[in-house]
C-alpha cells in the first residue's frame, strides 16, 4: 500500500529539525512512502529549512502564496498525494519508528476507513491543569472501549489516516472554514458514508511539542465558535448540539431549558468564577471547569457572531 503524508506547516522553523527527520526514519518502505509538506506562507525561516539538500530530494514541498488555513493545506496535499492512503500530520507532531507501518495495519483491515493517532505529550513533567486533562482527562477517542468505531466527534485529524476511496467520496475540506477548529465538519461527513469505519489506535504514540495553555485554547474556541460555527451549521444544523448552539438560541432545536442554562451560566461573570475555581481546585476536580472554561468560549464566540 503505497502512504501519502501530508504536512500542514505555518511558522514551523523551530519544529521542523524534530518532525522531518522522524518522517524520514520510517520503517515502512521508502519506494512506498511519499512525503508532502504544504508551506502556508510561512514568515519565518520554514522555506529555507524545507529547501535543506538534507531532505530536497526525499519531500515534496508546496507553498502558497498567500497564508489560507489548514483546509487548504490539507486539499493542496490531496491533490498532490498518488497514495492509496493518506495520512494528516500537523507540523509541531513527532512521530515513532514504525507510525506509517501501524496505520498500514489497521487500514489492511477492510471495515476501517480512519484512524486516529494516540497523542501524548512529549515532555509530561511539567503540565498544568488544563494540558492534563487535554492529555489524561475522560474525553475524546479514550471514552471508547478498543477496537470499536468512533463517533465522529472524536475523529480529529491533526495526526490521522484516511483511505483514498473515502476521500473521494466525502470530497476535500470546506475551505470557507479559517482558523481553528475545522475537524469536526469534515468529520461528520466522513461519518456519513463511513458510519462504522472510524477507530482510535491507541498503540499508535504521537508526541506533541509547542502545548497550549487554557488561556490560548479559550481564544481559539472563542474563534472557532464566532467563525466556524456559523459556516457548520449552515450546512449541518443537526450539529448544533455539538458546537453549544442550542444554549444560544432556539433555531437549532426548542430546548428552552438549555437556552435558559445558556443565559444564566454562560456569562462573563460565570466565565470568570470558573477560571478563578479552576486555578485553585486540584486536578482532577478542575476538569469540570476546564470543560465549562472550553465550551463557554465556543458558544460565547458564537453568540458575538449572531450580534454582528
């Protein structure tokens, strides 16, 4: 099976002397193996280091003209991939030894279409509340007992494996989508003619660099919910349970008791009793509030959105 990996890279200088090297000490056949990292304009040193003669001849490399976001990326290296199989990897993830040959193994399997990566932190000694539980908390594809297909709203692509042949079905990525959050629409779909083809690989370990903090993954859900959120539901109002829409208005479903729930909890002043508890309770109590800290700031970017 031949495998297509397709780097989405922004501003990547100071990771990529880590994740391309990991690319190219694969244990899966190299004549069956092609690498194809999509610059997105990068404005730091990212195309003098893809350009190194250390990797030119072993990467193919694309870079925009102009910076359009990862759907782009992510369609620009469909359309350049000839493999049977396409694998999505973000730029700041480093891989193991035998990854490309892992996913090959699941996808021999002909009922599996997706498959999602187990991704770790690579240093684990020092997070805080909010990266443990982004990490080690009860959420996501962890939910799921091993060996059964994933609902779609924990299929995250940032480090996944997708056939060839559900591509084509499900089409590329909405490129009307910017920014942050653009997994979950395109999720759905691949759900839709794949319903029980998606699984989570916890053996497949993928170390992610350059973390997060609580503050930084707020405003990206603030911008997911004023940007992304009103494109999905355009298109998918049956998601709008899954983006917090229904707290914010009865057009997406007559749930007046969440509506209310929405009025009275999701607020500034609420917003900031939740951090202040989930700064000074300890992990794991903090989560509870950490979850609320998360989707309080997608559906108080969503409500901005309806104001505009």
């Amino acid at each position: 099976m031949k495998v297509s990996i397709i780097v989405s890279v922004y501003n990547g200088a100071d990771i990529l002397p880590v994740t391309i090297p990991a690319l190219l000490q694969q244990d899966y056949p190299q004549h069956l193996t092609e690498i194809i990292c999509v610059d997105d304009a990068s404005t730091d040193n990212t195309e003098t280091l893809l350009s190194s003669p250390n990797w030119q001849d072993k990467i193919k490399v694309i870079r925009h003209n102009r910076n359009k976001g990862r759907c782009a990326t992510r369609n620009t290296g469909i359309n350049a991939a000839t493999g049977d199989l396409l694998i999505f990897l973000d730029c700041e993830l480093e891989i193991q030894k035998n990854f490309i040959s892992k996913h090959v193994a699941w996808h021999e399997k002909e009922n599996v279409i997706g498959v999602v990566s187990n991704l770790k932190p690579k240093d684990s000694d020092n997070l805080d509340k909010y990266q443990r539980y982004i990490f080690y908390g009860k959420r996501g594809a962890r939910l799921v007992k091993p060996g059964i297909s994933l609902p779609f709203k924990y299929f995250i692509l940032g480090c996944s494996s997708v056939k060839v042949s559900a591509i084509e079905t499900t089409g590329l990525f909405n490129e009307a989508l910017p920014g942050y959050g653009v997994d979950l629409e395109y999720a759905y779909r691949l759900w839709k003619n794949h319903q029980k083809g998606l699984f989570f690989a916890p053996d497949i370990e993928v170390y992610m660099h350059k973390l997060k903090t609580l503050e930084r993954a707020m405003e990206d859900f603030r911008e997911y919910g004023g940007k992304n959120v009103p494109v999905i539901l355009n298109k998918f109002p049956e998601l709008a349970p899954y983006v917090g829409a229904d707290f914010v208005s009865l057009r997406w479903r007559k749930d007046y008791f969440k509506r209310i729930l929405g009025v009275l909890f999701i607020n500034s002043f609420s917003i900031k009793i939740a951090k202040l508890k989930q700064k000074i309770l300890p992990y794991p109590i903090s989560n509870l509030f950490t979850r609320y800290l998360l989707l309080a700031s997608v559906v108080s970017g969503y409500r901005a959105s309806l104001k505009k």
